[in-house]
C-alpha cells in the first residue's frame, strides 16, 4: 500500500510540476520580449492569407484562438515568418487529407480545464474539490502542411478596405450603448461615471488610430460591477493591481482589433508600464495566463452585446 501510495504523490507532483514548467516558460518567454522592448500581443500585421491581413490565430475550422494561446501562436508565426493564421494538429491534418511535412517544428499551445474530485474532510464528510490542470500539446500552421484543402493556401485577393473596417468598428462601440464623451486631450475610461472619453478624431493620426484607441478603453469599460466586475486589486495609480488591469486592456484591445480587422494603436504611454509588468510578470508566473484570459473574456463579452438585445442606457451617447 506504502508503495502504491508513493507512486501516486509522485505522479501528482509530476504534473503540478508540468503546469508550473508551462507557466515558467510563458512567462519566461514574453518577460525577454518586453525586457527587449517588444509587447507580443503586438503583432506587426503584414499576413497575404484569404482569412485575413490582421487576425486572430484560427484553428482548423476557423474558430479563433483564446487567451495565452493568441500570444504563443503570434509569437510562434512571427518567428518562421507564416501568412497564414490557421493552425492544426497532427491528426487534424490527416483527417482533412493533409499531412505535416516530415521534418516541421510544431508550436506549443496549451488546454486549460478541470475536474471533481470527492475527498474526505477533517470531520469525515465527503467535500467535492475542482482540481484545475493545464495541458500542453502541438499544433502545425497549414504552411507546414501539404495536400489540405485549398482555402487552407489561398492569399488574399485583394487589400482590405480600412473605411470599411472602421466603419464595422464604430458600429461595434456603439452596440455596446457604452456611454462614449468626445473631447479633452486624453482617452481613458472613468469609471466613476461609467464612460468612456476620447479626444475629437481630428487629434488622433487617423481614423484607425482613433477606433483602435476606443477598443482600448472598450476593455476597461467591461470591468463595471454591472457587466464583468473584474478586480484586479488596484489600491492606487501605478500599483500591480493597476498595471494588471492595464495588461488586460493592452491584450484585450489586441485581442478585439484582431476580430475587426484593426491594427492595434501603438501608445508612447503604454511604453511606460513595461517596467511594471515586468515586475508583476516575475512575481507571479501566471499572472500573464490570467491578463490573457481576462482579457478573452472582455472580448467575448463585447461580442456578446453585438446581439442588440442590451436595453438603451439613458443620456446621449455618441462616438
């Protein structure tokens, strides 16, 4: 019984070592990024592929990518310098009558989910507990694949139209009915009042840089108590729990650009909160695992409003 009991502590600790060697290696990878200056949630958009000049990582059938998994795969494409945005398992491939090509480098990805366990409390009572897990498994772009259908190849027959994805953007802000004032010299979300302020277009560089900036303070404006109520234990401008929340927003709005066709708007003040996700980064190795998914649920959540269904909020609410 000693002996079973032994080889089972020690398959538990192999696995809660196993998570702890994925979060370390995340983390790891995107602190050198920033140490380096360079924010992977950033992604220089130049991709030729039919899915898209700027998107999220696509699985086989074309459902997005969440959470760390956006950022490992960006980082993953832009390191063999891939066009294409979708990804697929070894298996997936040959079940669509492809096959990886011998020899090609898989990207990591990881599954996150959990599982009950029934375990006996101190007064011997039977207590469910959810056991969290993380897995780690190998996805290939469809450029290391050969013979997959033919959409899987496809470049993009012509540019995008920018008027029309930012028209599809501003539609977006205002299905949301947040409360958007135009004016001042400086956006931010106040949540005080529940609104979010944005300097008039004619300040910003372009119509891109405006409605990317909007997607930005879109993010802050799902952590209300009324909609995600999302805390990130901020005490004061420019603690852990600020910098956090501003992490949140930074991918978010990446994340949210991503799905309507924008390139993320690249502030000089965003510079300035590296240093402090770097210290938040080293602190906590899944702490980024945590912005990442946050940050998918405030664009999930934004999606979500796009239905209509949302009653009016009272005022005038223009963008």
């Amino acid at each position: 019984m000693a002996t079973a009991t032994c080889s089972t502590t020690r398959k538990r600790s192999n696995k809660k070592a196993n998570r702890e060697d994925i979060y370390t290696r995340v983390t790891d990878a995107i602190i050198r990024q920033l140490e380096e200056g360079v924010r992977p949630w950033l992604k220089p958009w130049n991709a030729e592929h039919a899915a898209g000049r700027i998107t999220r990582p696509l699985r086989h059938n074309e459902e997005p990518y969440h959470g760390i998994n956006i950022l490992m795969l960006w980082a993953s494409a832009e390191d063999a310098g891939f066009a294409c945005p979708i990804w697929l398992t070894f298996q997936q491939a040959k079940q669509l009558g492809g096959h990886v090509r011998k020899g090609e480098q898989g990207a990591p990805v990881v599954y996150a989910s959990s599982f009950t366990k029934t375990e006996e409390d101190e007064s011997g009572e039977d207590v469910k507990r959810e056991i969290p897990f993380l897995k780690q498994y190998t996805v290939f772009n469809a450029e290391q694949c050969e013979g997959l259908p033919e959409h899987f190849y496809r470049l993009k027959e012509s540019p995008n139209n920018d008027i029309e994805a930012i028209e599809a953007a501003d539609n977006f802000v205002k299905r949301t009915q947040a409360e958007v004032r135009i004016g001042g010299n400086q956006a931010c979300y106040v949540s005080s009042g529940d609104y979010i302020r944005v300097p008039r277009i004619e300040a910003f560089r372009d119509a891109e840089s405006h409605a990317s900036t909007l997607t930005h303070e879109l993010i802050h404006w799902t952590k209300h108590e009324s909609r995600l109520a999302r805390d990130m234990g901020r005490k004061k401008w420019g603690d852990e729990g600020y910098a956090m929340e501003e992490l949140v927003a930074e991918m978010g709005a990446a994340f949210l650009c991503a799905d309507l066709q924008l390139t993320p708007e690249v502030r000089a003040d965003h510079v300035d909160y590296i240093g402090s996700w770097l210290k938040v980064l080293k602190n906590d190795k899944q702490a980024v695992f945590t912005a990442a998914s946050l940050a998918s649920k405030a664009v999930d959540y934004l999606h979500q409003l796009q239905s209509g269904l949302k009653v009016a909020s009272e005022g005038d609410s223009t963008v």
